[in-house]
C-alpha cells in the first residue's frame, strides 16, 4: 500500500474520529446497561463468555482486530496508558477488548496479539461475537467503522463503565489524557 494510500485511511479515521466525537452523547441510551447486551462471544482461551460475566466490576472497553495496523496500535498503548494510570490511582478495572473482526479474530490470533503486546494481566479480556452480538455492541458503543481496500478502519472510542454497566466516561479522541479519562467517579 502506498504512503498516499495510508495517509488517506488515517485521515479518514481522523475525519470519522471527529464525527463520533460530535455523535457521543447520540449512541447511547441513557442509563442503559451494557452487560445486558445479548450475544454469544467466545474469549482468548476459546471458552463461551456472556458480557454478564464481567458485571459487578469496573470495566474499561473498547473494540479492536487482530490484524489492524492502524487505529488498535494507538488503541492499545492508550489502554496501557490507563492501566498505569489506574493503577497509580489505585484504581481496581477490569479491560475488556471485543473484536471488529468476528469472522477472522480465533481465540489463538487473540492470544498471540495478547503476547506480542506484553498484556499479560489477569484484569485484560479479548472478546470475539457472533456477528449479530458485535453488531449490537458496536451500536452500543457507537462505533463507527468501513472498509477501505479491504481493511477495516475504525474510529477511535474508548468506553469506561461503571459496575452497573453504565457509560461514565467516554475517550474518543487521541489527544485525550487518560488522568481524564479516570477522573469522573
């Protein structure tokens, strides 16, 4: 791919950034639950999962692909960012990372993705749904995505929920600090 050609797609998801940026408060209905979303998803050791499984407990989520060589390079060293923050802060959260790409992301290219980024914590899962369940969560979450010469691009969105599963912080731009992203109770 040419350097035009990657500097058009991340403009794109610059561009598409900005428009979820101004949608955020639009995707969500207020007080509505995430760990009720239905679906069937499978995670990184190939056992069934249920979102409810994570209810009860602080969760930072976000969605991603294995094989993205984009946005998820940027999402994840954000998440990191935010781990060492909440860790500093003495913070207890869970981190929750659902594939874009239910079609392609296995149980095993999770793992491998776990281990080539060293998020070997116990408080880190990676979530792969049928394409019914990512969608709802997709929605959910008001991500926004397209392909663009056969990849996937994807904005940047990262969700921080509250025990309840209510959305009580929203980062949805690089520039961001993650000391904000914590901030709100």
């Amino acid at each position: 791919m040419s350097t035009r050609r990657r500097l058009l797609g991340l403009w794109s998801c610059w561009l598409w950034s900005g428009l979820a940026a101004a949608q955020a408060g639009q995707s969500l209905a207020s007080g509505s639950e995430f760990w009720r979303l239905p679906g069937n998803f499978v995670d990184e050791a190939g056992r069934p999962r249920q979102l409810s499984q994570l209810a009860g407990r602080p969760t930072v989520v976000a969605m991603e692909y294995t094989a993205c060589r984009f946005v998820c390079s940027v999402y994840w060293r954000r998440l990191v960012e935010i781990q060492a923050e909440a860790d500093r802060r003495g913070l207890t959260l869970e981190f929750l990372i659902l594939s874009l790409d239910p079609t392609q992301d296995s149980p095993e290219l999770w793992r491998e993705y776990r281990k080539m980024r060293g998020l070997n914590r116990a408080n880190w899962h990676f979530l792969t749904g049928d394409r019914a369940a990512t969608d709802r969560v997709i929605r959910w979450l008001g991500v926004h995505w397209w392909l663009y010469e056969g990849a996937i691009m994807h904005d940047f969105r990262v969700t921080r929920l509250n025990a309840q599963g209510q959305r009580v912080a929203l980062m949805d731009g690089f520039e961001q600090p993650a000391a904000a992203f914590l901030a709100t109770p």
